[in-house]
C-alpha cells in the first residue's frame, strides 16, 4: 500500500492545474466596450483621426505627390511606373499610391466615425463635448472632401460598422449626396468650435467655414462660397488671421506656428512615428546631391523648366517657390548645372523649394519626418475663393479687392535665401500688383497656381474648372499629354476595393 | 524492456563460472545486452566493455537478447568463456516508434509515420536538427528562411500547406513537451514524423500540419560511457554572380541614358570594386559536443554539452550557441518510475541583415541584394574616409560593405525547459503517467545603425532599437494507459487530460540621436529622439482529453481509432471546444496463412485512416472587436491616440482538415527491400482569410480581419524504398530513396475571386505578384506574358508594348485583344509548386570505411527572378549576360529587351525560371580506428569523417540558387511562406560546406 501515497501526490500534483473558462482578458490592449467615458476620451480617438492624414500614405507622400504629379506644375523625375501613371495620366486601377491612400483615408474617417459615436457615450454637456465633437466632424469632411473629388461618388460612411454585410455589399453613394453630407457635417462644425484654437492644427471655426466656401466654390454654389468666404475675411480679427507679411514665413518649420494666415494646417512634429506616420514630402521634392538636409533630396518631383521661365521674376514668390541654385558636393552650383550629382534623374531644373528649404528639425535624414505643419488652409486661399466666387457673381469690386491683397503681398519683395544659402533680397516688384478694370476666372486661377503653388491644390483647380485640355495640351507646361481625357478628372477605385465589393462600379475609362 | 530488465534477479546460483564478452559483428563491445538463463530469473547484463560474468549449471541455456539484434541461445557444456557476437536484426519492423502519448512497435504502426535516424540527423554539422530532415523523410520539405544564413529560421513543411494564412509549420513535441524547442542534433535519439490524421489527430486543434516527435537520448545501464564529437568546417558561397565591372558598368548606364534621352554623361567613379567579393569571406563552422551517459538498475542518466560557432560567408555575420541537456530516470519502486529532462541554451546571432525585413525603408539593409546592385565603380571609402553611396542611380543607398560591418544586429536567445513525469504501474495492466513542463525563452535583439550609415542614418546621428521577449509555456499532461488481452487479441486503451499555457510578453524601446556611435544600442536614455516603445502581453489556454483505442486482432487486424477535443482561450466566444476524431485499420497480410511462409514477401501490410485535424490559425485576442494605438501629434506635442482595429468575430473559427491515407508497406527478401507507398487526400475547410475580405472603406486599421471562407486540397504520393543490397562480407551497400508528390488546388475563396498577394519589395511597380485562384495551384506567379523584343512598326499580332514602346522594348501578350497593355492583360505566368521532391541516399562500407553520397532534388517548380528585376532595371549592376545581349539596333536578334527599357521592374514571364535542381547535398567518407589501435589507446571507438555539403548543382537556374525563400519585404513576410513561393530576391545563398569530424568514445 505504501505506494499508493505517491500516486496520492502525483493526483494532487496535476489537480493544481486547474480548469479554466478559456474567456479571454486581453492586458495591455484597447478595447471599445467601456473606452469612452469623458471628453478627453472622444478627444482621444479624434486625435487619431488627424493622425491619418499626416501618414506617408496620405499627405506625408503618396496623396500628396500624385496630387502634385497630376497637375501640370509638377512633372516627374523617376521611372516608377506608379508614379508615371500619374504624371502621364495613364492611371489603373491597380495604382500603387491609389491603393495606399484609399484605405488610409477611410481610416481617417473611420476614426471620426468611431469618436462621433462614442462622444453619444459620454455623459457631458453639449456645451463642453460638442467643441471636441466638432473636430471629428470637420476631419471627417476633410476626408470626404478629398474623397469626392478624387473618385466621385464613394462608399459613405457615417458610424462604426455595425452590419458588415450590408456595409460590404452597398453601392458607392452619389457624388451629390456625399456633398450634402460633407456640409451639414462642416456646419455642425462650424456651429461648434471656438473662434480661435491653441494651434492651426486644431480646427477653428474659420476652417469649417473656409472648408465650406472651398466645397461651394467646387460645387459651382458661388453664393454660399462666396458668402462663407466673405464671413472669414470680415471676422479675421475675431479668428485671428491676416496674410502673413513675408510669404517665406508660410515655409519656413520655425516660423509658420506663428504666423496669422494658415487656417487649418496637418500637425506634423519630428518624431518617426511607427507605420511611416510623418512627412516626406521634402526629400521627394529635393535636389539630388543637395549638401542641405542630411543627404538631399530623392528628386521625383520636379516642375518642368516652364513653370520657373514664365513665373515673372518680379514675384517674390518665385524666390521663395523654387530653388534655382543649389550646394551640390560642395559645390555652388545654378539649376542648370544640377546634373553635377550624376544622378539619372537629377534634372537642370529649378526644384521645388517650398519644403526643403527651412524643414526645420526632423528625426531621418534626407529632412523626413520634418515638423513642418503644412498648411491645408490659409487665409490667402480664402481671400481667393471670394474673389473667384465674385467674379463668378458679377461682382467685379469685391473680385478686385480679395484678389489685389495677396497680389499686393507676393510683389512687396522679401528677404529669403537660395538653395546653396546664398542671402536673396527681391526688391518690390516694380509691376505694379493690382489688377485693374475686369478680373477673369482665369486670373483667378492664374493666381491660386502661383500663390499655391507645389500646395496640392492645382489638380483639384484643374479638374473642378475642367481646363484639363488647355493645360496639358501641346502649349501647357509640360508639354503635351497625348494620354489625357476627361475621363482623368476622376481616378479609379482600387481595383482590389471593387473586387472586395462587386456592386462598387468604377469610373469610365478605367 | 525495462520490467525485463528489473524482474531478473540477480542472485546466481552454484555452478561453473562463465565469463565472456558481447560484441557486434563489426567487434564493437555491446553494452547492457541481457545474458538470462532460458525458463529462469536469473542472469545479469553486460557492463561498459561488454563483459559478463555468470554463474550458472552445466546443461543450462544461456540467452543473450538486446534490442536492435537478434537474439541467440546457447547451451553450456564446460566452457568458462563464452565470446557472443551478436548479428543486427534487419526485422526492422519491430523497431520501437514514439507516437502521440506512447510507442507502437513499428509493425503495428497503422498511420503514416516516417522515423529519421540519429545517424541521418548528424551526417553532417547543422544549427538546428530541423535542417537534417531535408530529403530524409517522404512527404517533408524543409527550408531555411534565408539560405546559409547563420541562424536563419527553418521551415518545415509537411504534405503541403494545408493552410493560407495560418501557420502551416508542424507541431514540434520535444520528449512530449508540446511546442518544446528542438533539442541539438547529436543529442536526438530519433525524429518521428507523424503525417496522416490517425497519427496526429491525438493533437487534435494543432494537428494539421503535421507532428514532428522528438525523443533525445536516455542513459542506459551498464558503465559510464563518454563521447566526444568534434566537427570543423569550411564554407564557402556556392556561387557568384558575374555583374559588370566598373568601365562595363559606365558603358551600361551611358547606354542607358542615351536610350532615355538624359545628356548628362554617368559619373564613372574611379574605384572597381565587385562588391559581392566585398562582402563573403570564407566562412567556418565548429561543433563540439561531449556527452556522458550511464546508469544502474535504478537509475540511469544523459547529459550533454554542445558549443556550435559560425561565422558565415557574409562579413561580419555569425552564430554561437551553448546548449546543455540532462535526462535522468529513476525507477523509484517497481511501480513506481521519476524522470526529469532539462534543456538549457544561449545562443547569440550576430548581425547581418542579408535580406530585408522591411524595417528600413530607406537607404537598404539586404546586403547580399545590395552587392549586386550597387555600382562597382565606387570604392569602399571615398577620399575622405566616408562610406559611400549609391547616388548617382536610382534611390540613393549606403553600400554593402557599410551596410554588413558597420550595423549592429545583436541576438541573444536564452531557452530553458524543464519536464519531470512520473509513471505508476496502478496494475499490471493499467498505467497512470503525469507529467509536468515548464518552458521559457527570452529573446532580446538589439539593432544600431551607426551615423557612419548616411543614408540609413546619418541624418539622425544615429538609431538604435532594443526588443525583448519572453514566452514561457506551462504544461500538464496525465493520462491513462490499459493493455489487455482478449482472446487472440490485444486491446490498449489511452484516455487523458492535457492543460497548457502560453504566455508572450514583449518589450522594444527605440532611439535616434546618439553623442556617440561608440554607445552602440546600450545607452538608449542618451537618444535626443526617443521613439514611441512599445509592451505586450498574449495568453492562450489550451485544455483538451484525449483518447485513444488500439487493436490488434491475431497479429494480423490493426485497429486504431483517436479522438481529442480541444478548448482553447483563442478560439472566438462562439466556436471555443473543437473535437477531432480519427480512425485507422490495418492489415497484416503477410502473417495470413497464404503468406506466411513466402520466401520473397517476407513483410505486407495494408494501411487506411480518415481524420480530423485542426489549425488553431487564429492569433490571442483576434476575435475580439478592438482599438489600435497610434502615436499622434497634438499641438507639437505626442500624445496616445486611438483608432479602430479590428471589428468583433465571435463566429470565427479554426481551420479543419479531414486526411484519408491509404498505404502499403512491403518488405522482401527478409525485409531487405522495404518500401512504403503512401497516398493522402487532404480537404482543409474553414481557411482563415483575411486582408481581402472586408472592403477597406470600413476603415480598419488591421489588415488581417477575418472569415472561414477558404477551402484548399492537397493530395500526394510518398514512396519510401530502403534497400540493402549487400549484406555479407566486408562490402556493404545500402539505399534510401524517398519521393514525393504533392498537388495543391485551391477549392474555395471568398466568392470565389481571385485572391492576389504581393511578394516583391515596394519599389516594384505593382503590388501583385502571385495569385490564388479557385481551381489551381496556391501561389502562381501573376504578371505580363513576355512575348519578346519589339523590333519596331507594327507590334506582332496578339501583342503589345506598354504604353509609348519603341523599339528595343518588351511585348507582352496582349491577353484581351484590346491592342494596348492595361491590367487586364496580367495572366499568371509561373507555378512554384515542384511536381515532386526526392531524396537519394547510398551507403557503402568496406571494413572500416564508410562513404555516403546524399542526393536531394526537386523537380518542376517555377521561381520568380525578382533579382534578376532589379538588376535589370536600370538603376542598379547588371549581369554581363544581360547587358551583352540586350537588343540594340544593331543586336535586334535576341530575346532581351533594350537597356532602359520602358518596363522596368515589371513582374512578367521574362523572369520566370525553372527552379528544377538536384544537388549533392552531402557526400561524406569516415574511418573507423581498427579496434586493436583503439583499446590500445584505451579508447572504446575512435571515428575520423570527412562531408562535404552542397558540392554539385545541377540546374538551369541563372539565378544564384534554386533553393529560393524570399516572402516579401513589406508585411507579406509573417505567414506568407504558404502562398509566396519560388521568389528569389537577394537571398542568403546556400553554402558549400567541407566538415571534419572526429568522434571517440571512451
């Protein structure tokens, strides 16, 4: 018998593991059940959904570049077939920077979705949630925005996911639709944020107004465009805005936080962020071979020669658009001796200047992950839309005023400095700034080119005026693109979306 | 045996003396051999030198038995001494072979069980004991994940993927310890494969890949005995490949340029460098192992000590690693039985990234892609002492040679694993075993990128990154085991219960900004910009029973028949217990009164099984709706913010394979000739798939939301032949031969759609390379049908170049007939899948020399030379063959498009290879010290041994290796072996190894 009280231990020894209900707890890891308890946690997922937009596969590069290569102020120095398709207007559906910012634009909204419905979770006043409500709002028509113009009509989401099914298998909504959607949400916005914000990067209720009169503006509603316009300029004490007097300012990381104009700008700060999650616009705009901003630039966006040879060289803002000089291995070189790196693609060209001149600090070499807060929004567009929304409303005074202002600014001259650091000062524009007698659409649109220039706003002019024709025929300044249509004004769904989802149609021509 | 061994009494009786010794035909002392008087208790064993000693009466019947050998009687007359030798059993049949919760004798086996050998697992030195498998066993493939590289994880796979997305790597159990890391070669007894359901169904939720059961070696009775192994080996890269050299290369880029219109002549640098010789070195390999091992009546034991040391082919890059194991047993009362295993290792791999994992983004850290690419006509050091670049081409990258000396990349690996079973004879026939496990290994890799790496980070004066993790695993299994006879049958009944608890904890913290290269990864609180850390935690649970019920009718009806049901933490709230039964028959034929005294079948049994097998497949915590953390920016400030992951799954579930097995194992001639035939069908329903699934404009974070949508089959023929042919004499020669066939089809996916993945690198221009489409193989290759130069005027029928081709530009197949080349025009274009692998192995002995000549091989599959891409794009070297035979216009007769073409980097049938190959995977030779030298020296066995590895290839490949293994740089590369197959991309290549062995037993 002895024996047995072994086995006596070995059945106590193995009874100690016990049994388990094998329900899950995860530690460490967020879930949704019981997140949302006070306004700092709806601020929390609203932080998210800003975040979206500063990744590399939305405006840290890949919406930001095809935007720009798009247009015709940007032409392409690389060979990668993602980006030609762009630039040539040879676009698939299986575009390689399409299928990035897509999903990362719907995670944007995603993110606004889940803090509007979480906010209902939160028991606070309205007077103290709806303020922090409202930016997800307004980020959530800020996404859509975008959407719309690119696609058309899309998949419109307003709340967390909840039948997937029916969600998986919907049709995309119409571009009107999506529109109507985009402005109550912007009014909600407008109705409850503050007139200022400790930051740009913040929506005010200027951005929500100013957002509406550019959403009017491309809807052709030059009424409630210019009316939204009007209301920011008139209030500008009360929002705190104004034109900034050096136009370097607007580009210069140390100086841009505090300047008056930008309106709404992408919170970008030096830090390498996990999932590429920060700026690299500078290094895909820069020069190769540049001895500034710890290895140059990768050079694939580069404005052909035109865009500098008919820029008049009175306008200050031409200095501080473009780098016709630059330090290359030590060497002071003009653009037309740029090729001295010897690289392939290195272009004699002036090359983009806006975000490699003064990037500020940034945390990886080739000045990525800058902390550069690129303006969305700034006071001078506004004072351009209502000067568009005039002109198209007859009202030839108003038109004259708004557009003369940021005429008036980008002649004053200015202090800046070349690529190789070399100390510029333009003198005033001996042209004289102001527009008399009529302004046309098309002078309007001349100045947005100029004055947002290398701003990813060029494309969206070019495809809501429909002047694709004009500038990418045979005298644009890229030449001719033979491989446009106006089938380009809209891009292509993702062709892996539309098989996900086989009741999505695709745009014509694609 | 072990009851043999504890119910022989050792008290002799009155008599004459006999003494003697026990040796095998080769004159080797056998130790431990049972020298037992016929019908009595009485009798000893033979001690370390083979020698007993018995007294016993004239007249009586001495029997020596010993396992493994074929037993001999013999009467004493009048002699004192009594020398035996005793002569190998070639029944192999009655081999011992481990299964699931117990052993079967190999005759009675009714799965699909393939045993590797020890001596098959050290013919020559190898990092992981995984790597020998290769070509040893039908039906199982095995794969490093890069190459040769020092300390590559190896892939083992066995009947296919039987999965997408999940894991299809085989449950590896470690002297029952589930999940248990793998023991040093030299210190495994044997390898048991377990491949159709009735074998694995016993591990039911985890069964279906297959099960690898790994049993190290015990002590045994009898005199200490010590053996020292030794290896030292020399490796070298199997192959180069010729690139340009410098004024070549100026020439190519010229060309290039003026192909392109650029005027601005390529700066030719003054340096000729071949990088790839820059990077390998003659590489060398030392492995040292001494183990002793003994016992007495009570007790016996095993340890071990093994140091392995590479340094690998590519600069810089290495491996080390100490590893200690202890078995010891204890019959503690005759019922009563202790034992303990632990296992304890350190290993430290030492840094090279050859290929990448997508973590550096810019500036590039896949070295051996790097030596290809980068331009010969740049020194090492430019005047200034710098590293340099590649900047005058393409995405500007630090070069090789920088890349593999100056990165740190550190990797320290502490296992330990402690199992102690008790085993309690209840009754005679009933048996009680528990055992309990505990498992922990801690991992921590740090990485620093020098600023001396301008483009990596030069900029940030500096990156560092430290991650730590530590999983350990808690086991307890206990079952019972009833054996009884019925009538002319034999009946043994197993029932248990099994619990399991895995815990992950991981940690990574991160810097950029260092005063100092010097401070390498350790002073992480002096970086000017600290990066976002991070910590986890994952538990799973596992609780499952288990049964089991063996048959054995007259020794001629097998019967088998499993089931286990598996619950566990992961499993989503609705689906959370799984039950998988099995069940097999057999049939001896040849013990069937027809052929029982047949002269030439000496052995045929028939084999049939049907079960059910699961895929756990699904991670902790990944059915449950969840947020994800992203590091924002508020006002200039980071701050915590949230956005959604994944929704809620609570129907998904694992994934399910159902096998049938049909096989017949032969033995002739006396069983000199055996050969197994195998044929299995597995269905696997209920595939997880992800990423496609759900339309992106939900907006989760998480590409891996989930559905049990996908349906695969795979179905194949194993054959095993082993045949001796010589036997007698001083001459012997044997052969192992394996092949297996493996055909995969996919059955189902979400609605049926193709279902497209990306294997190559972001810069490519597409992001498809491989599709699954329902109806064929997994992971075809999917591209442009290259349908050879453009020769300018009008295109030939049925093709087309991109958009703006001229001449000198590719055609590809215009697959719509829309006379332009859009996506619609992408096809597949390739099938990695082999048709068959094989295996082909002959050993030859003459007295004390023994040769064996290794062949492995594949036949059939497909690879994608995404290399051969990248070097012939443009911004990178070049082969000398591409660029001598590129169409110019006065070389318009040739299959290779114009250099810069308009197609760079696209994914077509250009780059499609046959990856067919065999390969001289070992030929070794060994002498065994005459035996006389040898106890001369006092020594027991004294062997030399000379391998080589990999020494002959034959193949059409032009890439460096038809043993490819590239998953992807960017995301693709978690699971991604199931579907991406046959890419080639800047992999780690295959070594050629020359070993020197010597082993003495003392």
């Amino acid at each position: 018998m002895k024996n047995f009280k072994y086995f006596f231990i070995l059945l106590l020894g193995f009874s100690m593991v016990g049994c388990s209900d094998l329900v899950e707890e995860p530690v460490g890891l967020l879930a949704p059940d019981g997140f949302f308890q006070s306004t700092a946690d709806i601020q929390t997922a609203v932080d998210g959904a800003f975040t979206h937009a500063i990744n590399e596969k939305f405006w840290g590069r890949k919406l930001s570049i095809a935007l720009m290569l798009r247009s015709d102020m940007v032409d392409l120095a690389s060979n990668e077939t993602r980006r030609v398709e762009h630039n040539e207007m040879t676009t698939l559906a299986s575009n390689g920077m399409i299928s990035e910012f897509w999903p990362k634009t719907y995670q944007g909204i995603a993110a606004a979705n889940q803090a509007i419905a979480g906010a209902e979770l939160v028991n606070a006043a309205d007077a103290i949630k709806n303020p922090v409500t409202a930016q997800a709002y307004f980020i959530r028509a800020f996404y859509y925005f975008h959407l719309v113009r690119q696609f058309g009509a899309v998949p419109y989401i307003d709340g967390p996911i909840t039948d997937a099914e029916a969600a998986a298998s919907m049709v995309r909504t119409p571009a009107a639709e999506v529109y109507a959607n985009i402005i109550s949400d912007l009014e909600y916005a407008k109705t409850w944020l503050p007139n200022t914000q400790p930051s740009r990067a913040i929506p005010a209720k200027s951005a929500a107004s100013s957002y509406l009169a550019l959403v009017y503006l491309t809807m052709g509603d030059y009424q409630k465009a210019y009316n939204e316009a009007k209301e920011v300029i008139d209030n500008a004490g009360t929002y705190d805005l104004a034109l900034e007097p050096n136009f370097q300012n607007l580009f210069d990381a140390s100086k841009i936080d505090a300047s008056k104009e930008p309106i709404f700008s992408l919170d970008y700060n030096n830090v390498e962020a996990p999932d590429n999650a920060y700026d690299q616009i500078a290094p895909m705009t820069g020069i190769r071979g540049d001895d500034r901003n710890a290895g140059g630039g990768w050079s694939v966006a580069v404005p052909s020669l035109a865009v500098y040879e008919t820029w008049p060289a009175g306008d200050y803002r031409r200095a501080v658009s473009l780098d016709d000089e630059a330090s290359i291995g030590g060497v002071v070189v003009p653009y037309t001796n740029f090729v001295i790196s010897g690289h392939q693609f290195a272009k004699n060209q002036p090359y983009i200047a806006k975000y490699t001149r003064f990037p500020g600090a940034f945390a990886r070499g080739n000045a990525r992950a800058t902390s550069s807060n690129h303006s969305m929004m700034r006071y001078a567009e506004v004072l351009l839309i209502a000067a568009e929304a005039a002109v198209e409303l007859g009202d030839n005074a108003s038109a004259t005023n708004y557009i003369n202002q940021v005429r008036a600014r980008a002649r004053m001259g200015g202090d800046t400095e070349t690529g190789a650091g070399t100390p510029v000062t333009v003198p005033p524009s001996t042209v004289p700034a102001d527009i008399t007698g009529t302004v046309t659409v098309a002078d309007v649109l001349e100045e947005r080119r100029y004055e947002l220039a290398f701003e990813c706003k060029r494309w969206y002019d070019i495809a809501r005026r429909k002047i694709g024709a004009e500038v990418f025929g045979a005298s644009g300044l890229e030449g001719a693109k033979p491989d446009f249509t106006t089938d380009d004004y809209l891009m292509p769904l993702p062709a892996d979306e539309i098989e996900r989802n086989t009741n999505l149609s695709q745009n014509p021509g694609y | 045996m072990v009851i043999l061994l504890f119910s022989v009494s050792l008290f002799a009786q009155d008599g004459i003396a006999v003494s003697g010794k026990v040796t095998d035909t080769g004159n080797l002392p056998l130790v431990g051999v049972n020298v037992l008087i016929a019908n009595t208790t009485t009798g000893t064993v033979t001690d370390f030198d083979g020698n007993y000693q018995l007294k016993v009466d004239k007249g009586d019947e001495l029997v020596f038995s010993y396992l493994g050998f074929v037993s001999q009687s013999i009467t004493i007359t009048d002699q004192t001494t009594l020398n035996v030798t005793l002569v190998e059993d070639d029944q192999v049949l009655d081999q011992i072979v481990v299964v699931g919760y117990g052993s079967v004798k190999k005759s009675d086996v009714t799965g699909s069980v393939s045993s590797v050998k020890s001596e098959e697992l050290t013919a020559f030195p190898v990092l992981d004991a995984a790597q020998a498998l290769q070509g040893r066993a039908a039906g199982v493939v095995v794969q490093s994940n890069n190459g040769g590289e020092p300390g590559a994880p190896i892939n083992i796979k066995i009947r296919g993927n039987t999965s997408i997305s999940a894991n299809s790597s085989p449950l590896i159990v470690v002297d029952g310890f589930v999940g248990g890391s793998m023991p040093q070669a030299n210190d495994i007894e044997s390898m048991e494969i377990l491949k159709d359901a009735s074998a694995t169904a016993i591990y039911g939720s985890r069964g279906s890949n297959g099960v690898v059961l790994v049993t190290t070696k015990k002590g045994k009775s009898g005199k200490l005995s010590v053996e020292l192994n030794s290896t030292y080996a020399v490796q070298n890269t199997a192959n180069k490949l010729d690139l340009l050299n410098a004024s070549e290369f100026a020439d190519y880029q010229n060309q290039i340029r003026a192909n392109n219109d650029v005027s601005t002549p390529y700066p030719q640098g003054t340096a000729d460098t071949d990088w790839q010789d820059e990077i390998y070195r003659t590489g060398n390999t030392q492995n040292h192992q001494l183990s002793v091992s003994g016992g007495s009546d009570k007790m016996n034991f095993y340890v071990s000590g093994n140091y392995f040391n590479q340094d690998g082919i590519v600069v810089n890059s290495g491996f080390e690693r100490a590893t200690f194991l202890s078995n010891v047993d204890a019959q503690v009362s005759d019922k009563l039985k202790l034992g303990l295993n632990l296992f304890g290792s350190r290993g430290t791999k030492d840094g090279v990234t050859t290929q990448s994992d997508g973590s550096v983004t810019v500036g590039g850290d896949d070295v051996i892609s790097l030596a290809m690419r980068f331009a010969p006509d740049k020194p090492i050091q430019d005047e200034n002492g710098n590293f340099t670049t590649n900047d005058a081409i393409g995405d500007e990258v630090d070069n090789p040679y920088a890349v593999a000396t100056e990165r740190v990349d550190e990797t320290v690996s502490d296992d330990f694993r402690a199992n102690v079973y008790a085993n309690y004879d209840i009754l005679e026939s009933l048996t009680f075993k528990t055992t309990f496990g505990l498992s922990s290994e801690n991992e921590t890799r740090g990485i620093y990128q020098p600023s001396t790496l301008k483009i990596t980070a030069g900029g940030v004066g500096g990156r560092a990154r430290v991650t730590d993790a530590k999983r350990t695993s808690v086991l307890s299994e206990n079952y019972l085991t009833y054996n009884t006879d019925i009538g002319k049958g034999n009946l043994t009944l197993l029932g248990g219960y099994s619990y399991q608890k895995n815990t992950t904890e991981a940690f990574a913290a991160a810097g950029t900004g260092f005063l100092s290269d010097a401070f390498s990864y350790y002073a992480l609180g002096t970086a000017t910009n600290p990066l976002q850390p991070a910590s986890s935690l994952s538990e799973v649970e596992i609780q499952s029973l288990f049964g089991r019920v063996n048959f054995d009718f007259d020794n001629k009806y097998l019967l088998t028949a499993t089931v286990r049901r598996d619950g566990a933490s992961n499993f989503a709230a609705n689906n959370k217990y799984a039950v998988f039964p099995s069940a097999a028959l057999g049939w001896k034929i040849s013990n069937e009164d027809f052929l029982i005294n047949s002269e030439t079948i000496s052995s045929l049994k028939l084999r049939v099984s049907y079960g059910a097998t699961g895929n756990p497949s699904i991670s902790p915590y990944q059915s449950l709706s969840r947020f994800a953390s992203l590091y924002a920016s508020r006002n200039g400030q980071t701050v915590f913010a949230i956005t959604p992951d994944q929704p809620a799954n609570p129907d998904l579930k694992w994934e399910t394979s159902y096998q049938t097995n049909f096989g017949i194992d032969l033995g002739l001639i006396d069983n000199r000739i055996n050969l197994s035939l195998d044929y299995y069908n597995i269905d696997t329903k209920d595939l997880i798939l992800g990423n496609n699934g759900i339309p992106e404009y939900f907006g989760f974070a998480s590409d891996e939301i989930l559905t049990n949508l996908g349906e695969i089959n795979n179905s194949g023929i194993e054959i095993a032949l082993n045949s001796k042919n010589i036997v007698d004499g001083d001459f012997r020669w044997s052969t192992d031969f394996n092949l297996s066939k493996n055909k995969n089809e996919v059955v189902a996916l979400i609605n049926d759609a193709d279902l497209f993945g990306n294997a190559a690198p972001s810069y490519f221009s597409h992001d498809r390379s491989y599709v699954l489409r329902v109806g064929e193989e997994v992971g075809l290759f999917w591209g442009y049908d290259y349908a050879g130069v453009f020769q300018g005027g009008d295109a030939p029928a049925g093709t087309q170049t991109l958009a703006g081709g001229v001449a000198g530009d590719p055609l590809f197949v215009d697959v719509d007939g829309n006379g332009e080349i859009t996506e619609a025009d992408r096809t597949i274009i390739g099938n990695p899948n082999p048709d068959f692998t094989f295996g082909f192995t002959n050993n030859f002995s003459y007295r004390n020399f023994d040769l064996s000549i290794f062949f492995q091989g594949s036949q059939g599959g497909d690879i994608f030379n995404m290399t051969n891409v990248q070097l012939n794009n443009g911004d990178a070297n070049t082969t000398r063959d591409y660029f001598n035979n590129a169409w110019t216009p006065s070389n318009t007769n040739t299959d290779q498009p114009r250099v810069g073409n308009n197609s760079n980097r696209e994914i077509s049938s250009r780059f499609v290879e046959d990856g067919s190959y065999i390969r001289l995977k070992n030929l070794a030779l060994g002498y065994n010290l005459p035996l006389g030298v040898v106890e001369s020296l006092g020594l027991q066995n004294v062997r030399f041994s000379i391998s080589a590895q990999n020494l002959l290839t034959f193949t059409d490949y032009s890439g460096l290796d038809p043993e490819v293994n590239y998953f992807g740089a960017s995301g693709d590369n978690n699971t991604s072996s199931n579907t991406v197959q046959g890419f080639d991309f800047g992999n780690y290549p295959t070594v050629k190894s020359v070993n020197f062995n010597l082993n003495v037993k003392f």
